[in-house]
DNA sequence: ACCTGAACACCGTTCAAGT
DNA sequence: ACCTGAACACCGTTCAAGT
C-alpha cells in the first residue's frame, strides 16, 4: 500500500530511489502507476524510473503478469474490510466490501484484467478473503460452498471492472465499440431475432451500479439456493 | 466460422489467399489463429500473411481489439443453439448452450480476455443473445430482468475462460502463480486467517467442470430470485 | 481517392560477458 | 555469485508520399 517505511532517507537527489529488493520495485511500480496509468507500467519503462537496465528486474519478478499481480495486492490495502467486523445484516456488509473492492478496482481497470489472469496471493488479497468467508459464514453458507462462492464474487467484481479496461487511454475506441454494438442490437430483425427486437436497448440500459448490485444480489441469492453437488467429503453418503 | 464458402476456388497457389476485404482479412485471421494461436495474429503478422504491409488493415479494422473481435464472433458460429428449440427443461437447455459457448472460449482463453473488453457484435452473437432470451423467457423470467441475466451468465462463461489465459504459450508461468497462491493459502496463520486456515485447499478444489456447471446454476437461482431493483418504466411511480 | 512504405515509439525476455 | 549491457525478436499505429 506505499505504507512500506521508506527504505531509507538516501543522500539526497529524488524521493528516495528506493534500492532494488521486490518491495521496492513494487513500490515504484505503484507510484508509476498512478503518475502515468498501468500502460506505462512496463519492465523497461520500470527499469528506467530505477536507473537500471530491465534485466536486473528479472532477478526479483517472474514476469509482467507477476508485477502487475504485485501491484494489485498493493492496491488492495485500500479495500475497506472494516463492515465485515461490523454490526448489521451482513449481506449489506458483504456488498459494501465488494462494492469497496470494485471501487479500488475500477481506478485501475487494467489492472482488473491482469487479476482474472494472474490472480495476486499476497497478504492483502488474503486479508479480503478471510473477510469475504467471514460474512458468508456469518450468513450461514456451509463452508464448503463459500470457498466457491467467494471465487464467484470475487470473479464477477473483478470481470466487471475489466470490462472498462477498453479506451483507458483512449475512450474514443471505446466508444466505437459500444456504438456498434447499440447500432447492432437497434437494427436487428423483428422477426430472427424477436427476443433482441423486443427488448430495444434494455440491453444496455441501467447506471453500472444499479447492475453491479444487481449482480451482487444475485449472486448472494444464488449461494444460498445452490448447494454444491456433491461433497467429496468422506463421509457423506453418495445420492449419486 | 471458416464456414463461409471460401469466396472463389482462386488460379492455383496457396489455399485462396482472400482479396483485401473486411471479411478476407476476418477469415485469414481466424486461419492463423488456429495455425498458430491468437498471440501470433498481430497486425503485422497479419499484414505479412495477406502480402501486404500492416498499415493497409487499418482501412477495413479499427485496431486489434476490433480485429480480435470480430474473430471471436466468427468462432461463435460454432456454438451450439439447438437446445434453445429443442424440449426438455428449460434450465438443462440453458445450460447447454452455455457450455457449448464455454468450450469454444476455452479453445482460445485470450480471445475470453479480448471479449471481456471489446464485445463482438456481430450476426453469431446476436444468434447466441437470441436462443439465451428466448430460454430465459421460457423459464418465466421477465423481460427486463432476462436482459441483465444474459450478461451475467455470459460474462460468467468468459471470465471463466479468460481465467485460463494464463500460460496460453508458457505453461511454467501459469504453475507458477498456482503454486504460489497455494503455498499462500497453505501458509496462513490460523489466528490471523481463520476461515481461510480451515478451508485449505477447499478455495481450490474442484473440477473446473463441476464449479462452472455449480455457477451457472448459482445464476440461474439468484437471477430467479432477485427482481430488477426499480424499472425505470415510463409508468413506474417513483419511489425514489 | 485510395492505398501503403517507412518510420516512430515503443515492447518482453534472454544470455553472454563482466564485476 | 550476482548483476546487467546489449541483442533478439518482435509490437501498434500514423502519415507523408506515391499511384
């Protein structure tokens, strides 16, 4: 979370060139991050803000998709956990976790396209679900269900955010994509696809957050309705 | 779907190499795609297959997302939506036909990344849109709600398979982070994390099968069961 | 008017060679 | 033993100049 104490207050120069050790590297790959957008989050680019060639990274980052994994769990420090120990019904408290989640998320949604890929396993991401389980175990969802069905809110958080990942840079493309898919779904036939006709651009419609907490909701009432199919456990006894 | 009858049986040579035109350089795609996997169809990789220079793409696709795409929408021919007409439970059918969807993305995880941020919109989609609505309708769920669920459940199906884009070429890398969110999970501390610490590997257990089909009817549940919060209808006293 | 060669401004990753 | 300069093998996109 940039909460890392400085390394050290080095001679002078800039805010610290912090020395080369994952934390560090991480650090400035946070920082760069914000002053110049995930684009720009690039080994070489990197390399360059610590005054190194990109070859000495390797030494401490596996790959692009591990940095950018890094960064996430960084990120993830500023999700607010505090409703999981808090009073109240607690599935208010668990989307207002993941709504926090998805806030952090969608700052960054490039970022929440690496996730889907190379999900991060630091401490931060482990504090998130450890209150995810928390909630759900306080709901009464069998533990065995909520390890998959945190995966599945994490999931649907995460993809949401990524959709946005498209003209972060530049919105114009963006754009272009959405019109064409609006002007798709307005042309389409009445009577191929009667479906799509009849609903218009209800397709679309609707403020992102009212279908972001749809979808929460959904998802919650789709737990507690859909018991897992078949404990491996061993002791319970097969239905087949 | 390389299902268009190729455009003309072309002199002798290679097999057609398709007149610069949106739709050659689609179905050229889609052939390199297969030959060699989605991370080879670049613009400039392209371009050298159609003997032409990169720039000259520029005239029929807007850039790569676009390109990727409309790829995608080509490959969604082979989706199967003959459950959609056929008889039988509504839900078995639904089910069907995405996981029809799901094994053609999982083919190809990174066109599942590319679909996340620039939609197809293509004639396929519209197709795969149609026989979803048209089950779900079936299935009681009212119009403006099934308009949301579509995106859920498609969104789930692509997520999913996004998720496994990791390692596409690499296969090390996509072990890698496993195995460190593994030795993560392993590795809690029992007072610090202990919903976590119980589970162990139960987060990640299963089958993929078995989570996608347990998804796919967490969905359907919840979407059965979570009313759209407010139509805005022209006739929907507000409650504000 | 339409097309494109060539250029601009970058990438990730590896490895041989230095300290 | 540890680190890294330099190289390899690429990218997307634009635009001035040609036909």
């Amino acid at each position: 979370m940039t909460a890392h104490p400085t390394p050290r207050p080095s001679r002078r120069e800039r805010p610290a060139k912090p020395a080369l050790t994952r934390d560090g590297i991480v650090e400035t790959a946070v920082a760069l991050m914000r002053a110049e957008g995930l684009q720009r989050v690039t080994m070489r680019r990197l390399a360059q803000e610590l005054d190194t060639g990109p070859a000495s990274l390797y030494v401490y980052v596996r790959n692009t998709a591990e940095l950018h994994a890094a960064v996430l769990d960084d990120l993830l420090g500023a999700v607010d956990l505090s409703p999981a120990k808090a009073s109240g019904d607690w599935r208010d408290r668990l989307v207002r976790v993941l709504d926090s989640y998805t806030d952090v998320l969608f700052e960054h949604p490039g970022l929440a396209r690496s996730a889907l890929v190379a999900r991060p396993s630091g401490e931060r991401y482990l504090n998130l679900l450890e209150a995810l389980l928390s909630l759900l175990s306080e709901g009464g969802v069998p533990d065995a269900r909520a390890a998959w069905a945190v995966d599945l809110l994490l999931q649907f958080a995460t993809a949401t955010a990524a959709e946005h990942a498209a003209g972060e840079k530049d919105p114009t493309d963006a754009e272009g994509e959405w019109a064409e898919l609006a002007a798709a779904l307005r042309g389409v036939s009445e009577h191929r696809h009667p479906h799509i006709a009849a609903l218009g651009t209800e397709l679309l419609s609707g403020p992102g957050e009212a279908r972001l907490n749809w979808g929460f909701h959904v998802l919650i009432n789709g737990v507690l309705h859909t018991p897992r199919p078949e404990a491996p456990g061993p002791d319970t006894p097969e239905t087949s």
